[in-house]
C-alpha cells in the first residue's frame, strides 16, 4: 500500500474509483491473527489463532458468541470487532423479543454491512478495522459469510482471514467441496488442520487456537481446551514422536501420523486414518 | 419467577427480564445468582411505577454459593427475602397455611434467624401440591392445573399436577 494524495479522507475518491481508507481498513485485517469458517449441511466450525501481545499478557479473544444459533470470529482491530459484536447481540436479542424466533443470520449480515458501508460514507467517521467471519444455523441452513470493512459481506462454505491466512485458504481450497456432508466431528478436524497452515511450522497445541461450532441442536459454543488437545493429539502424537523439530515436513509427518491414527487407541474413527492432507 | 396477574404484563415482563438475562450473561461469561436477579425485577417494575406491571411475583432460585432463596414482590418493586411466599388469587387462603406448617422465626426475635425453611425437597413438593390442592376447593380462580419447577444443584426440573377444573 503507498502513500498518496487521496488517502485522507474516507470520503475522498481517487481518479482510479477508490477509497483508499477503506482498503487499507482491509489492510488492517490481514494484519491481525488469523481465523478461519467453514461449514457443512448442518453445523459451522469457526477457529481462530491465540495471539498475545506479549509472553506476560494473556490472548485477545476473538471468537464472540452472538445468540444461540449465531457466533462471530473476528480479525483486526479487536476493539471495533467487540463493539460489533455487542451490536449483533443487541440485533438478535430485539429480535427475538419482538418475533419469538431467532434472527436469521442472512438479516443480521446484511445489517451489519449496513452498519459499515456507513462508516465509508461520513467525513466523521472511519471504517470498522475488522473483518468478521459471521456462522450460524437458521431455517434455511448452515451459513458461513464474510463481512469486509467496506460494507461488502460474502458468502462461503470455507473461508480465511488475517495474517497468512492464504496457506489455511490454500488448504480450504483443495478440501471444500467434501465439507458439504462431512460430519461435525471431520468439520472440526479440518479446522484445526487449517489452523495449523497457518502456523507454518508452530507447534500447534491447544493453548494456540480457539475453536467454535454451531450446529443444528448444538448451540453455539467454544469448545473447551482439553477437547481440543484430545483431537490435536489424535493427528499429532505421530509427528511429534517421530521428529522433535518444530518443522517436521509436512507431508510425511502427516502420513505417518495418519497410519499411527488408525492403530493408536485414542478413540477417534477411523476417518482420522484416512484423512492426509495431501490428496 | 412465578407471576400472577394480567398475563400480558407477566408475559412482557418475563421476555425483559429473560432478555436483560442474555446480556448479563454475554458481558459476565456466567448465569446471573438470584439476588442479582432479585435486584433487577425490583427495578424493572419500579421504572414503570407510574404506569405499573400488573403482576404480582415470586423469584426463586439459587444464589452465588448455590443455596435456595425466595423473594416475593409486590407489582411497584418491593421485595423481600423470605423463606416461602404466595402472590396472587388464592394467596390469602395458603399463605396462613405455609405460616403454620412452616413455622418461620419471627422477625422480631433477636438474634435474626435464617428464613430458610428446613424441608427435604420431596417433602416442599407435597407441601406445594397439597396447599393448592386445598386452594382450588374454595377459591374459584385457582384450579385446572399445577407446575411445579424445581431448581437445585442438578438444575432445573418440572412436575404437573391436575387441580379441580371446575
């Protein structure tokens, strides 16, 4: 991004037909850590990568659980995506007040970009820095959208956002078009493993990331350290045991992991076994 | 909560509180004790005390340490920490009832006892089951059916009971 003459302004156009304030708001949200959606028929999966300020601070919380049916993970300005989700839960809980019924994600999507495309319209204001993977169950379904500080909001069945969020889209891409009737349990999985991409040689453990699911009869909830680890361990004991680098190379060490998965007794099924990352 | 009154202020009532709920939650990361809740009723329907919730109610449930508490209101927002209570049609004809079988220290006794009253659950749902019982014989309002929610450390709990239908 380069400095210009048209970038003071939110409501300065540049001859090229941008505003530059709200790109480099989107600038603001590859800079933050990581989170990744995806989502099958009936369940959605959020995750997102534990980033502390320091060794003596504690991680910022980035996965918001908006109503029963509904949960947000954000990237970016942590503080707009607080504020924001405080706006959803308002929006769901009116809502439901008035209608007796949960608010169909569809809705509280367009509202939120509403409430952004706003922000790029007023000389006072500025543009929300923060980038929200919104995922929810309604009537019609699972839903996964995106929704950009430019008002612009998106629909997917597999998503990444913030810093090297690319290699955990690579990933995504490879594998999303199995996720439609993958089981919720494959779904969380497969997140992880996304999660893990965008690590690029990390250990991954479960102090690392956060993990979130919504699925039909299953409100939305952040699934608890140790339940995590348990499915880090099924796909990593291998790896860990067999090289000690915090680098393994990642095909063979997830091979071998995968054939350890199918004989360790850890109580996973054998789809564990046969899920490598590389097809 | 219990409430008896008009069912559209009951039933306004009861979606605020459960919405003030949800936020408290949200912001708290934990379900609200039942003095906090105690509080926020109060509150709610002094704010409307020119203008009132016709409801007459009784909160109960389990504090932060997860004893029992009972608060019973009048529809402005007085309430008060008790061991029992009634509100509502039928209230005149049980609440001597509970006083007697219920035993409560008075209030005026120093030093001040706990309110709380020393029955084993099963032993208050038969409390419960015959006192309306009793009141459906001679107040016309009361009758058809009993719910009877139960809440303790295990959760909360639901028991119904026919009453006289006439």
């Amino acid at each position: 991004m380069f400095r210009n003459q048209y970038d003071t302004d939110v409501t300065t156009w540049s001859p090229a037909g941008r505003l530059f304030q709200v790109e480099y708001a989107m600038e603001a949200v590859k800079q933050g850590s990581a989170a990744i959606g995806l989502r099958s028929k009936t369940h959605v999966v959020l995750g997102c990568v534990n980033k502390a300020n320091s060794e003596l601070s504690s991680h910022q919380k980035k996965i918001f659980e908006v109503d029963d049916h509904i949960g947000v993970a954000i990237a970016g300005l942590t503080a707009d995506g607080r504020v924001l989700s405080r706006y959803m839960r308002n929006e769901c809980i009116n809502y439901s007040f008035t209608y007796e019924s949960p608010l169909p994600v569809g809705r509280l999507v367009v509202q939120l970009a509403d409430k952004a495309q706003v922000c790029t319209q007023r000389s006072w204001k500025r543009p929300y820095g923060v980038g929200l993977l919104v995922a929810g169950l309604d009537e019609s379904g699972a839903h996964l959208y995106y929704n950009c500080p430019s008002g612009n909001y998106f629909e997917y069945q597999a998503f990444a956002i913030g810093s090297r969020s690319q290699a955990a889209k690579t990933y995504l891409e490879r594998r999303f078009e199995n996720f439609t009737d993958s089981s919720r349990d494959d779904l969380v999985k497969d997140a992880i493993m996304a999660i893990r991409e965008t690590l690029q040689g990390e250990t991954l453990k479960s102090a690392i990331c956060t993990i979130a699911v919504v699925g039909a009869g299953e409100p939305f909830h952040v699934l608890d350290q140790g339940t995590v680890q348990q499915i880090i361990d099924t796909f990593e004991t291998a790896a860990e045991q067999e090289d000690p680098a915090t680098e393994p190379d990642a095909a063979t060490g997830q091979e071998a992991a995968a054939e350890q998965g199918t004989a360790a007794d850890h109580g996973g099924s054998t789809d564990e076994g046969a899920a490598p990352m590389d097809i | 909560m219990a409430s008896s009154g008009f069912q559209a202020d009951v039933k306004a009532l009861q979606k605020h509180l459960a919405a003030r709920h949800l936020i408290y939650q949200h912001q708290h990361n934990k379900q609200m004790s039942c003095p906090a809740m105690a509080q926020l009723l109060s509150n709610t329907l002094y704010y409307k005390r020119f203008f009132p919730y016709y409801s007459f109610n009784v909160l109960g449930g389990l504090d932060n340490e997860g004893k029992g508490c009972v608060f019973t209101y009048d529809a402005v927002g007085s309430y008060e920490k008790v061991g029992y209570s009634s509100q509502g049609s039928g209230s005149t004809l049980i609440m001597p009832f509970l006083d007697n079988q219920l035993k409560s220290p008075s209030p005026l006794l120093l030093p001040a006892q706990d309110a709380v009253t020393p029955l084993a659950e099963a032993e208050a749902i038969d409390l419960v089951k015959t006192v309306f019982a009793s009141a459906s014989e001679r107040d016309i309002y009361t009758g058809d059916k009993l719910e009877i929610v139960v809440i303790n450390a295990d959760g909360i709990r639901r028991e119904y009971m026919d009453l006289r239908k006439d």
